[in-house]
C-alpha cells in the first residue's frame, strides 16, 4: 500500500490513541486486526515510489487496486505506473 502518510496533529485513534504519525496509527490497526502480515506500507508519492521499487522489471503483480489521489490525473500516473507489471489477465 502505498501513502503519503501525512502528519495529522490532533489525530485520535480507537487502536492507537492519540498519535499525530498516521503510518504508526495505520500499521497499529492492521496489527490490531491480525493482517500486518499482509500488507506492507510504503511512504510517498504512490506513481514514483512504484516506479522506484519495482522499475527493474523483475518483480510483477498479481493484483493492483488503483485508488490514488481521486484525480483522473492521479489515477493515470498509477495505472501508467502499474501497467507494465501485470501480467495478461491479471486484474
């Protein structure tokens, strides 16, 4: 998953009480609900940071879910991002 994970000052969270690191607060709710072994958390910019982590072409993805900065801009630079590493008839 990819965030910009922003500092939230005032941030309160049921799991992780208050704590303004929104990164801490999400990891703290996906161990509270048993899936912190499924999901790892990458800071930044989505379109780069993938570019970035997966750009050597070895590595390919089964399964990309686009939700981005809800701009069409946004979504483009994540699915341009994406593309090249899914597989025919992957989703």
């Amino acid at each position: 998953s990819f965030d910009l994970f922003m500092d939230r000052p005032g941030l309160k969270s049921p799991v992780a009480g208050e704590c303004s690191d929104s990164l801490v607060v999400a990891r703290a709710h996906l161990q509270h609900a048993g899936l912190a072994h499924r999901v790892n958390f990458h800071k930044g910019d989505s379109a780069p940071e993938i570019k970035r982590l997966f750009g050597g072409g070895k590595e390919m993805l089964d399964f990309a879910f686009i939700d981005g900065d809800h701009t069409i801009q946004g979504c483009l630079a994540d699915w341009r991002a994406v593309d090249d590493l899914l597989a025919a008839g992957d989703v």
